[in-house]
C-alpha cells in the first residue's frame, strides 16, 4: 500500500481537494436557495442540473480528451469550475444558477474521467485494487471534510463560495506537475440496453433506481434540512453521516455478498431501507435519531450501487464486463437527474417528510421486482469477486475495477440464458467504441 501511495500521491491530494470543492458548493446551494426564497421545485430543477451536466460529460469528455489530450482538458474544465464557483454569489437566480450547475456537473465528469484514467494508467494490475481502494476512501473523506467546512462557513456570504473555489484549483496543481505521463485513452463500448436488460433484468432496474435514490439523498439533503428548519450545522452533520455510513458499510456488505446470493442480500438492503425510511416520513424523529437514519441510508445506497454491477459482472464474459458497466453507468445517471426532480415536488406537496417518502418508494418498487425475479430465475453457479465503486466514479474506474477482476465465464442458469448471453457477446464484438459515466460519482 506505501508503494501505491507514493506513486498516486499526486492523484489522491488533487481529488480530495476536489470532493471538497465539489461537496460544499452541492450543499450550499441548497442552503443559500431556501435563504433566498428559491421554491421547493425550482431548487430540485438546479440539484437535478448537475446529473444532466455529468451525463453529458461522460458522453463529450472523452472525445475532447483524444482531440486535445488531458493536460489541456484538465486545465480548462479546471478553471470552468473555480469560475463558475466564483459567480453563484454574484448570480442570485435559479435559472442561471440551473444553467451552471450543468456546466459544473460536465466539468466534474470530464475531470473524474482524467483523473481515473491517470489512476488506472499507474496502477499494475498487481496494485490495480489498492488504487481504486484508496481512491474511493479519499473521495469518501473529501465529502465528510466539505461539511465540516460547510458547518465552519456563512452560507449568506461569500467565503463558502471563494474557498471551494481555490481548493478546485489547488487541486490541479499535483496533478499537472505530476512526473507520470499522461495515459493513453480508450473509452468502453456499452453493451445495448435491450441485451443488457435480458442478461440481467435485476441490474438494469435497480441502477435506474440507484440513481434516483443517489441523487435525491445528496441533491436535496441540504434543502430537507433548510425547510426542516435545522441549522447548518446540523445540515452539515446530516450529510456527513450518509457519508460515513456507506463508508463504513462498503467492506462488510462486500464480503457478505462474495457468499451469499447478491439478490438476497440487495432484498435485504432494499427491505430495511423501506422500514427505516417509512418510519422517517411519518414520524417526527429527534435529530439524533435522524442521524442514524442517515447512516443506515449511506450505508445502504453506496454498498448498493456496487452490489449491482457485480451481480450483472456475474451472467457476463470477461469480454461484455466493460461494455455492460458502461452501459450500468449511464441508466445510473439517466436516473439521477429525476431523483432531485420527484423529490422537490413531493416536498411541495407534503413538506420536508416526502424526502424519505420518495427513497422509500423506489426502494419499495426494488424489493418488489427482486423478490418476483427470485421466483423466475436462480442464482448463478460462480460468482466474481465483489469491488468497492461509488455511484461518483466514472466508466474508468469502472472498467479498471474489471481488468482487477478473475476471469470467469457467465454463469446462466438455463440454456436459453447461454444462447442469449452468446449472442449479445456477438454482437458486442461487432460493435465499435462508443463514448460512455461517475460518479456521480450519473454517475
């Protein structure tokens, strides 16, 4: 592990100075809006923004990154992000601050992809998992520190929106004076959704319900506690704790699912998500119950997202795993941009509760579809291995969590299932590169 650190130091710095930046300004925003009297809606229109924005970077990114190479891309989504940072305060207006939030949100994708695909490009494949490992914990630490800055900061003034500001752009400075070349490119085909879908109905539902359940916890989290009348403090602690949840989660669910039926565990997970989140929308818990609540959440949503793509990983080839993750990933952040959407006008209607009331929905609607699914199909005979991915990662780090994976063959559990799988590898291999999403983390 000391030999990994010293290698991707660099790397580690910039990008938990970035989910610093990143992570105060997605709060504040939420914060400052309700200040300024910006309705229920039209904040779920902004949080909703940047998951269309970090949709189309991951579709763009990697075509500007072969035209003009990363250091040029880096430096220039760089300077969009701290310029855009810098003029919130100075722009006071919904619709603008919507229109910025999707330029934030191509900016973080094009900047998570570079930076992964840096990662990727000075990992062995013997070091390839303590990379990613360290990478996700200090994405998860970059998160948890933006709130105590957030918990620190006047969110009428200025300071929270000049700081996240400088550290964006500290942020690049390792990174672009970093002596490790800067890597070749090659972004996934993704597998086409209608033979994804057959591979594995399970997945293709359950990341389009990921997304939504991804972004709505941490896109409307800080405008739930404004209209909860909670301090920002609280606010702060609130969001930390579904932080430190899902990091807390991650490694026990993980080995949990590497010997068990990853359907039973997902039931599982979706059924105690239902519980604790009806108890929260009709039931004024006190604060300190809330927080536990929020780590339940984090700890479900993050280990979840993971969860899906190795269960999909398990009815594929070595040679559809990219090309299926990639695909994961853009249902993921389709459905992201509705999360914060649903859950502004569910508020409108029924007030601060409809925030878990919505996350209770989709988690209803997964275990029901799991459930039916356990009764149509069995498990598969061999699994690979689980990985920790955060819905923040880009394909890179996706794909980079394949090449670290065994090479297994799909497990189908029917004959019908084998000529299907044979036919969407077919098809897969006639199929040229296609551009492909984080983190989000539409990721």
């Amino acid at each position: 592990m000391l030999r990994v650190l010293a290698m991707t130091w660099p790397l580690l710095t910039g990008v938990l100075l970035l989910m610093v930046g990143n992570g105060v300004q997605s709060s504040l925003l939420g914060i400052r809006g309700t200040l300024e009297n910006f309705s229920t809606f039209h904040l779920s229109l902004v949080m909703s923004a940047y998951y269309l924005g970090f949709l189309l970077g991951s579709r763009l990114a990697p075509m500007m990154i072969r035209n003009v190479g990363h250091v040029r891309v880096f430096a220039a989504l760089g300077s969009l992000i701290s310029a855009v940072l810098v003029l919130y305060p100075m722009l006071v207006d919904w619709q603008v601050w919507a229109v910025m939030r999707v330029v934030i949100g191509f900016a973080f994708a094009g900047i998570y992809i570079t930076a992964e695909s840096w990662l990727n490009n000075t990992a062995t494949n013997e070091t390839r998992g303590q990379a990613l490992s360290a990478y996700m914990i200090v994405q998860m630490l970059g998160a948890v520190a933006s709130q105590a800055l957030l918990a620190a900061g006047d969110p009428f003034g200025y300071s929270l929106f000049l700081i996240p500001s400088v550290l964006v752009s500290l942020a690049f400075l390792p990174l672009l004076l970093a002596t490790v070349p800067a890597p070749t490119f090659d972004s996934a085909a993704r597998l086409g959704f209608v033979e994804l879908f057959r591979i594995s109905p399970v997945a293709v539902i359950s990341m389009l319900i990921s997304g939504g359940v991804f972004s709505a916890m941490f896109g409307m989290a800080a405008v739930w506690g404004a209209l909860s009348l909670l301090s920002v403090q609280q606010i702060a602690l609130f969001t930390s704790f579904l932080y430190v949840g899902g990091l807390a989660l991650q490694y026990p669910i993980g080995w949990l699912s590497d010997r068990v039926d990853r359907r039973k565990i997902m039931l599982g997970l979706a059924s105690v998500a239902v519980l604790v989140l009806a108890v929260a929308s009709f039931v004024d818990l006190p604060f300190g119950a809330t927080l536990g609540v929020a780590a339940i959440l984090g700890g479900i949503a993050y280990p979840m997202y993971a969860l899906i793509i190795a269960y999909a990983n398990d009815y594929l080839s070595k040679e559809q795993m990219a090309a299926a993750s990639a695909g994961l990933i853009f249902l993921n952040g389709f459905g992201a941009i509705f999360g914060p959407l649903v859950t502004g006008w569910l508020m409108g209607q029924v007030g601060p509760h409809g925030y878990f009331l919505f996350m209770g929905v989709l988690f209803l609607i997964q275990a029901g579809y799991i459930g039916w699914r356990m009764t149509r199909r069995s498990a598969p005979q061999q699994t690979g291995a689980f990985v920790g991915v955060t819905p923040t990662a880009s394909p890179v780090a996706a794909v980079a969590v394949l090449e670290a994976a065994p090479d297994i063959g799909p497990s189908p559990e029917s004959p019908e299932a084998a000529a299907a799988a044979a036919e969407a590898l077919v098809i897969n291999h006639g199929a040229t590169a296609a551009d492909t999403t984080d983190k989000d983390r539409a990721s």
